[in-house]
C-alpha cells in the first residue's frame, strides 16, 4: 500500500516538473522567433504554434510579438494612428 502512494506521488511529482520543464522550453524558443525575411502570416502561424505552452498571456505576449517582427513593420505599425488591437 505504502509503495502505491509513493509511487502515486512520484508520478505526480515527475508530471509536474516535467510539465515546468517545457514551458521553460517553450519560452525560450518562442524568444528566438523572429520574423526576418517571411511573410507575415508565415511569421504568425509560427509565432501561434511556439506561444501554445509558453505561458505568456496578454501583455508579456504582445510585447514579444512586436520584438520579434521585423523592424520595418514593426516601425510602420508605431507609426499607425490606430494600431492593430488583435494578432489578425
């Protein structure tokens, strides 16, 4: 019975460090995405699929969204009046 509820909390243990684990992984490599030479969509749809476990929401997202685009876009989209409220 003992071994059981080690084992029980081993297992728990072990998802949760590894669930940690790659987050952490996640948010460096949503750090090294960057737009460079591709499209924007090309950019975007590798942008959503790094971000799906990295944890960031909202603000913090934003912000590495927009330090990721290429300059020139990003300095045009600064520019707009009304700037893009959503990632569309």
């Amino acid at each position: 019975m003992e071994s059981l509820i080690v084992r029980d909390f081993l297992t728990k243990l072990k998802k949760e460090f590894d669930s940690k684990g790659n987050k952490t992984i996640k948010v460096v490599e949503l750090k090294k995405v960057e737009q460079g030479s591709r499209t924007m969509k090309e950019f975007v749809q590798e942008f959503r699929r790094v971000v799906r476990e990295s944890g960031y929401k909202e603000r913090p997202l934003i912000e590495e969204f927009k330090r990721e685009l290429n300059s020139f876009i990003r300095q045009k989209l600064m520019e707009l009046e009304q700037p893009p409220r959503n990632i569309k």
